[in-house]
C-alpha cells in the first residue's frame, strides 16, 4: 500500500542510449498506472519488472511523439496476450483517431474495449475519482494543448488499535464501523470514544506530473503541497531564452515552481539530448529547492521512504 513511482524514460524529443522518452508507472494502493508512454515504454515495462497486464488506466499528457509513440505498440501486445479487460486512455482528443486508424488499417480491431476519456486543456477538471483517489488535470503551457496530472489520495481511515479492541472485547463485525470515526458502545451502555480506539493514519499521498511545460506559475493552485512533484527540466539555465521559446522549463524554474507550491520533494526529468552528464542540474536546482532528485531511468521512488538517494 502507499505510492511508488518509477521511472521508464526522461528524455525529452531525441533519445540517446542511456535515456528513453517520458514514461513513468505510478503504483497508487491497488492501481497501477501508465503516464505518458513514448517510444520502446513496453520494453522498458519488461527491463524493470513492470507487469503490462495490471495497467487499466494510462495516461498522456500531450501528442508530441516522445509521450505516446509507445502507445500503439504496447496496445497490441496486450491484444495478442488475450486481454479481455477495458483500458481507460485519458489524453487529447486527436489520439482517439491515431488509434482507430491503426485498427482499421491494421485490420486487427482491438479485442478488449478501449474506453477513451478526451482530454481538453482548457481548465483543471476531475477526471477519475474512487472512494481511494482522485486525479485532476492540470493545464500546462506548451506549443500544442498539454495537460499535467495530479493524483490525490484521499484521507486515509483511522487506525484500530488492537489493544483497546482486547480490552473492550469488540468483536471483528464492529471494526469497520469503529475505522470510519464511530464511537463504540458497550453492552452496559457506556460509550467508549473514537479517540480512544484509533490513532490517526499517515497523511494522504499526492503526485504531480508537469511535463511538458515552460515555467508556469498558474499550476500553482492546483499542486499545492504536493507529496512529490515531478517537474520537467529540459534545460539548464544557459538556455533559458531556449526553453522560453520551446515550451519547456530550466532546473532552477522547476526548482522555483516546487518552492512555490510548498513540494515535498521534486523530481526533474525530460531532459534534453544534449546533455550526457545530469549532475549540473541538481547543482542548479539544489540550492532554490534542496530536495530535489533526478528522475534516473529504472529508478523507483518509494513516497514512505524519508530519505531518497540519487545516484548518478
Ligand atoms: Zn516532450
Ligand atoms: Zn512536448
């Protein structure tokens, strides 16, 4: 249970050999989800023990090929693996059609049902929302409609404290409805409270994906006090009338977006293919927000450990 994060791919537009386009599994509680999913995503799913099978819900933040190349690829594999299971897409209306040419040209319609939930970047909405979890889109500032994705765990139950149901003698039929915030009553009457029974839980988890996106301070209501935020870096701060014009972001404006947005943690990735060595982008973001982190292809960020390493 919790949220974990692994990184498929960091690269922006060009890939080079040590790095693949975006894509990243985030493992929220039961859900495994899929965001964005640019060139050779299946293969890295294998390279790091990422079972395609549990996906049903993936993500794509917008249609520049490094963030949904992949997609069509992984779709038939899932076909010729028999799955019978929908799978939910959420991205930009466009790719609805991409997908449906592939099947009629292909002439093998998809076997499972794809449900397609089109994403239009004009205002944050609330697209998937379980008793668990919520995620909301977040418009970003691109050359072409992109959007980025917050998903925020709901607050967890109480805790039961085993040794106050041994006391009271509570039997089990009663857990569920102590969990929720009741109080409990005694068979004489007495009314033993909440408090006493439970402990409060961990604070509910939450993760913001940015990318693409030039530095854009109107995120900032919508990422608020994020659990970790994943921002993209395209960029070091020598380009940054480059990335300006190119719709991306510098380590450093990354940095003053999670500062900004009172971020736990921040994650840099997309970075472009001119860089070999990563290290300056932490030297760069570090000092703005100190608790920042590479997103390095095959890495998982677990969200309950207190401290992250970062190897480079
Ligand atoms: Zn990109
Ligand atoms: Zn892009």
């Amino acid at each position: 249970m919790g949220f974990k994060l692994t990184i498929l791919g960091s690269n922006s537009a060009r890939p080079i050999l040590a790095r693949r386009p975006s894509a990243q599994i985030l493992q929220a509680n039961q859900e495994t989800f899929l965001i964005d999913c640019g060139e050779g995503t299946q293969l890295q799913m294998i390279k790091y023990g990422i079972k395609s099978s549990k996906i049903n819900h993936i993500f794509i933040s917008h249609l520049h090929g490094d963030h949904y190349l992949g997609l069509v690829g992984l779709l038939d594999t899932l076909a010729l693996s028999g799955r019978q299971t929908p799978m939910h897409i959420y991205a930009p209306p466009m790719l609805e059609k991409v997908l449906d040419l592939h099947h009629q040209i292909s002439g093998f319609p998809s076997p499972y049902p794809i449900v397609f939930h089109p994403l239009i970047a004009d205002q944050s909405r609330i697209i998937y929302d379980t008793p668990e979890l919520t995620v909301s889109t977040v418009v970003l500032s691109h050359r072409i409609p992109c959007t980025g994705f917050v998903f925020r765990e709901k607050t967890l139950a109480r805790r039961l404290l085993k040794a106050k149901t041994l006391e009271y003698n509570i039997p089990f039929t009663d857990f569920h409805d102590i969990k929720k915030g009741n109080d409990y009553t005694l068979p004489n009457g007495i009314a033993i409270l909440n408090h006493e029974l439970t402990d409060a839980n961990r604070p509910p988890y939450s993760y913001a994906y940015c990318s693409d996106t030039a530095y854009f301070p109107d995120i900032l209501p919508h990422i608020q006090n994020v659990s970790v935020l994943y921002h993209e870096a395209t960029y070091l701060q020598d380009k940054i009338s480059k990335a300006a014009i190119r719709g991306h972001a510098t380590a450093q404006e990354a940095a003053a977006i999670a500062l900004q947005a009172n971020a736990e943690r921040l994650i840099l990735g997309h970075f472009s293919s001119s860089y070999q060595d990563l290290n300056p982008f932490l030297t760069e973001a570090r000092p703005t927000f100190a608790q920042t982190y590479i997103a390095i292809e095959g890495k998982t960020f677990d969200f309950k450990d207190k401290e992250w390493t970062n190897e480079l």
